[in-house]
C-alpha cells in the first residue's frame, strides 16, 4: 500500500476509498490524501465547532448536544429561518434523484425524514404513473410491484444492523414489507420526532429508522442504490470518512446525492445573505427554540464548510466519479452529486 | 470605538477567533440583533404567556440605562453596596427552605415559604442573564428577577395574571424598568373585563402608591430579614397594606361600564 501511495505522488493522489488513482488538476506533487489521514489518527486534533476550537473527540458529542435540544422545533426553526425554502430545495433534491421503483435509499442524517417522506411520495407517484402507462397492469398475475420484492432478499433485515436500544422499535418493520428506505441519525431525539411525523402522515410502514454514526455505518458494503445526505455532512467531524463510508455501502453504479449549504459567490447577495444569517437566524432561535447558541453554531458551520468546489474534489477523492455540483438559491445551498463506476 | 447597526460588542460576529463573554451565559449582541430580539419577545410574550424566557429578554434587552440607574442607587446605599460586592443569590442552593419553614408564623421568612406553597413555585426557575453587555449590570438584573418572588410576598400578590400585572406596575414605577412599564400595559389585555376593572380601580393605583413610596427594594438584604415579623419588615419598608375591595361593589362584567371613569 506504501509503495503504490509513493509512486502515486508523481501521477496524483490514490484514492482513499478504492485506491484509484486521481489525477488532480492541480500540483501534482502534492502530499497524498492517505498520509494526511495517518497524521490525523495518530495524535489528537483540534477541529471546528462552529468558529470555536475543540477537540475532535468532543466534536460529535457537541453536535449531538446541539441537535437534541433542537430537534423538537426543528422543523418550525427550518421554516422560519428560510422562510419556506427549504422546503424548496428540498423537492429540488428528490427531483435531481429521480428515483425509479424498487431503489433502496439510504438517507443519512435524515434525522426528521423530510428526505425519506419526499422519496416514498416520489416512488409512489412513479408506479401509479406505470400503472397507467401500462393498461391492463393491474390484471396481471405479476403485476410491476412484484418486481421488487425480489431485492428484497439480498436486501439486509434491518434487525441484523440494529443498535440493541432500536430493536424493540423496528420489530414491526423488520423486512417482511418493502423497506425502500431507511433513515440514518445519530441522534435519537430526531428520530423519535421523524417517526411521529411518519405516524401524522401514515408512512410508519415505509420507512425504517436507524440509530447510527455517518463514519461508521451499521450497514454491509454494497447494499444500497442510493445514499442520500441533506443538511447533515458539515455536521460530521471528519468529512472524507462519511465519504468513504458512503462509498462502501453504495452498490456499483450507486448514486451519492448530498444537499448541503455553501458559500455564495456574489457578494451583494453575500453580504446580505451573512447579515440576515448572523444577525436575524439566532434571534429567530431564541425567540422560537429558547435556544441562541445552537443557532449559532448552525450558521458558523455553514461558514466552516468547504466551498462548493473543494466538496466536490472531497467526493471525487472518495472515489465518485462524473461528480458534479448545482447551486441553489445563488450557491446558499448546493447539490453535489457523485457515481461509484 | 466606531458605533455600528450589526457589530457585536466585544468582537464582530465574523471573528476567526473564540472571544471569552464577560460572564457565564453571556451572549455579546449587535444594536439590530437586541431590537429584533425586543419586539420578537414582545410579540411571544403576549401571545404565549408561559414563556417567562421571553419576558427576561425583554427585560435584557430594554433595560440598560434603568440598570445603570438602578446600580447608581444601589453604590449610594451602603447596603446596596454590600450586596453589590457580596453578590448573594437565591435559589435551593443559597437559601435554606427547610430552615425558613420552621420559623414562626407570621415572620417574613415563613410568609415566604407559604406563598412559594401556596403558589407552587420554586426561587429555581429564573431564566440566566444573556443580553446585557456589563458583567456588573447582568449580577443587577439577577438580583431583580430573584428578589420579585419576595416582592409578591411583601405586597402579598398572587402569580396569576392579576397578581403580575399588579405586581409588574409596582417594579415599573419602582425600578423604571422598561419591560416592567410594558408588562403592566399589555399585560391586562389577557384579562376580562371584570379584572381588568378590579386592576383599573383597585390594584394599579395602590400599586402606583406603593412603587413610589416604598423604600428601593434593591438595597435591601432580604436573606438577612428573614426572621422579622412581616408586618414590622412591611412598616419599615413604607409599604402600603393591600387594597380592600368592598363586596358591594364586585359586579359583573355587565354593570362594570358604569363603574368606568
């Protein structure tokens, strides 16, 4: 593995996921990827928490703290502080997926499964629009739904990866239905809140929830089609391990869609955007949440994250390919998108 | 240093490095920030009276220059001075409820505990100071929420709606808070008519008498009186006995028009 890093040197950068070899656009002669890694597992660094400096070993604790004590009005706070645009962007997301029937989505970080309910909706509507295509569909002994239950048995019962505190929870969903999608959160406080919202909307039987962490998924390689993250990869500590992480489980072929906040290069629309972002967004949490400082440290992330350009290098070095990036809203959010072939 | 609308005292909200707050829980604000936080509270406190956070910040937020004055009051008074540089707090932690239930009736500290009973609250609940930008002035506003308990006790006022609202036009005239003035005037716009009669014609102007005739209750070292007979404390303090309202002329909503001025 050290000889082929040391050669790499002069052809690019390997990989850290699938030891492909990048050519990098910019100096070649760059330090590669993989001894900055060793570097960091060795001693112990400072990373970001907003513009505060902490250890890295408190960092998720940190940003489990922020997102329990919000995650009850967090769904109100997203309306408020972007007036309804998230919402937005957020059918813009499922709408660049555009998932067929019979995909198995991952989604992480979907913590209140705005993502998960907008991808059962979106499936749903697609096989009534088969249904109608193909007249006399539903007369058949086969109809098109059955299609799917036939990845269903390489598709891992959700009590094989559970944590032990979710398995009295998800005994009912335990693979029997057609668990397209299941929903990724470290912290439980979202979750329990994602799954009274799947009550509200009776979808409690399409999806299933998962406690676990982005840089280490409970999940076996190659066992989804799709990996989705809104709203949630700056929140992780170390960022190219959720990459790797969501490279292993994507099957090949695999899509990696990440809806994420970033910087807006327009500095009229800059300078207003930073205003209302700094000025107005942690009153709102006040005011809304009783909850100032999580609200600042949501906005000083979102000026901590990489730009749209440096992310998507970040993808690329992962292992994705034919990675490509779409503003939102003049670059205050974007969607990155990356393929493993 | 340069005044600007959305600059936080002390570093600007872009700083790349970590400034220590003056206190614990101190959350530095830019002008803007406190005026969207004043009329935002404003607004959450008249429409979810159970938000006690949100009366705070209004408190935090319009209160600097009657803090100051407040402060300036309190270096005058060598009690005043003594609490400023002793800085005693009351919660379970400072006060010792189980010592003040077992003193007799009818002393200040009894009284107090009974109402804390009667009203099922706790001296726990008050929210931190976060807004003010003075570390002196934040320990002043502490001290005011923690001693209003002890100001319902001596003016012997309940914490239902009619009991704060009295209460609240007392500490306006009293303290010159700003929130204070505000919750007197917005406050009654929760109550029925009938309150708001018994408010207009009863509590308001005793509560107006009182604010101005009592002695600043700042200066005074509650935790050191607690063993004083209530009524004495009340006397020495100047503060007027509660109005009576006759039976007679408690009417219904119906007939209160004409009772109006």
């Amino acid at each position: 593995m050290a000889a082929l890093r040391r050669v790499s040197v002069h052809l690019g950068r390997v990989c850290r996921c699938s030891n492909r070899i990048i050519v990098s656009r910019r100096n070649l002669s760059e330090q590669t990827s993989s001894d900055e890694s060793d570097k960091k597992e060795s001693t112990e660094r400072s990373t970001h928490f907003g513009f505060e400096s902490i250890n890295e070993s408190e960092k998720t604790g940190k940003v489990h703290e922020v997102f329990s004590n919000v995650a009850s009005k967090y769904d109100v706070m997203n309306d408020a502080m972007s007036l309804g645009v998230h919402r937005l962007w957020k059918d813009r997301f499922m709408q660049v997926l555009d998932p067929l029937p019979g995909t198995r989505l991952l989604d992480v970080a979907g913590g209140t499964g705005d993502i998960a309910f907008r991808f059962i909706n979106w499936v749903k509507e697609k096989e009534q629009q088969q249904r109608k295509a193909t007249p006399g569909a539903e007369f058949r002994l086969n109809p098109l739904e059955t299609d799917e239950p036939a990845s269903t048995p390489e598709f891992p019962s959700a009590e094989d990866y559970l944590n032990t505190e979710q398995r009295a929870d998800t005994s009912d969903t335990d693979g029997k239905k057609d668990s397209k999608v299941i929903v990724c959160d470290i912290n439980q406080s979202m979750l329990e809140v994602g799954k009274e919202r799947a009550k509200k909307l009776e979808l409690e039987d399409d999806v299933v929830w998962v406690t676990g962490n982005a840089e280490e998924l409970p999940f076996p390689d190659n066992s989804v089609d799709a990996y989705t993250i809104a709203f949630g990869i700056r929140n992780v500590t170390h960022i190219e391990k959720a990459l790797c992480e969501a490279y292993r489980v994507l099957t090949p072929g695999g899509r990696f869609l990440c809806l994420e906040f970033s910087q807006v290069s327009n500095p009229l629309i800059s300078s207003v955007y930073d205003l209302y972002s700094f000025q107005v967004i942690p009153v709102l949490g006040e005011l809304i949440a009783s909850d100032w400082k999580s609200y600042q440290y949501l906005v000083e992330s979102i000026r901590k994250f990489p730009n749209q350009e440096e992310f998507a290098e970040m993808i690329r070095e992962a292992g994705f390919r034919m990675v490509s990036y779409d503003n939102l809203t003049s670059g205050v959010a974007a969607i990155h998108s990356g393929f493993k072939i | 240093m340069e005044f600007s609308l959305w600059s936080s005292p002390p570093a600007p909200p872009n700083a790349e490095e970590w400034t220590p707050p003056l206190y614990p829980e101190h959350v530095p604000t830019s002008f803007l920030q406190k005026a969207l936080l004043t009329v935002g509270s404003a607004a959450v406190a008249i429409t979810d009276p159970y938000r006690h956070d949100m009366i705070a910040v209004l408190g935090e937020t319009t209160g600097y220059y009657a803090l100051m004055r407040i402060r300036d009051q309190m270096k005058a008074d060598p009690v005043g001075q003594q609490i400023l540089s002793e800085r005693p707090r009351i919660n379970t932690r400072t006060i010792d409820l189980e010592e003040l239930r077992a003193l007799p009736e009818g002393t200040f500290g009894k009284e107090y505990v009974n109402w804390l009973d009667r009203n099922d609250v706790t001296p726990d609940s008050r929210a931190p100071v976060k807004f003010i930008d003075d570390e002196e002035l934040a320990y002043v506003i502490q001290r005011y929420r923690e001693i209003h308990d002890l100001f319902h006790t001596l003016l012997d006022m309940p914490t239902n709606m009619l009991g704060e609202c009295t209460v609240k036009m007392f500490e306006a005239v009293h303290t010159g808070l700003p929130m204070c003035a505000l919750g007197a005037v917005f406050g009654p716009l929760r109550l029925s008519s009938k309150q708001r009669w018994k408010l207009r014609n009863y509590y308001f102007p005793w509560a107006v008498r009182a604010g101005y005739s009592t002695k600043t209750l700042m200066n005074v070292y509650f935790e050191k009186r607690f063993h004083e007979p209530l009524e004495d404390l009340k006397a020495d303090l100047k503060i007027p006995p509660p109005p009576h309202i006759p039976s007679s002329t408690i009417v219904n909503s119906n007939h209160s028009r004409l009772y109006r001025s």
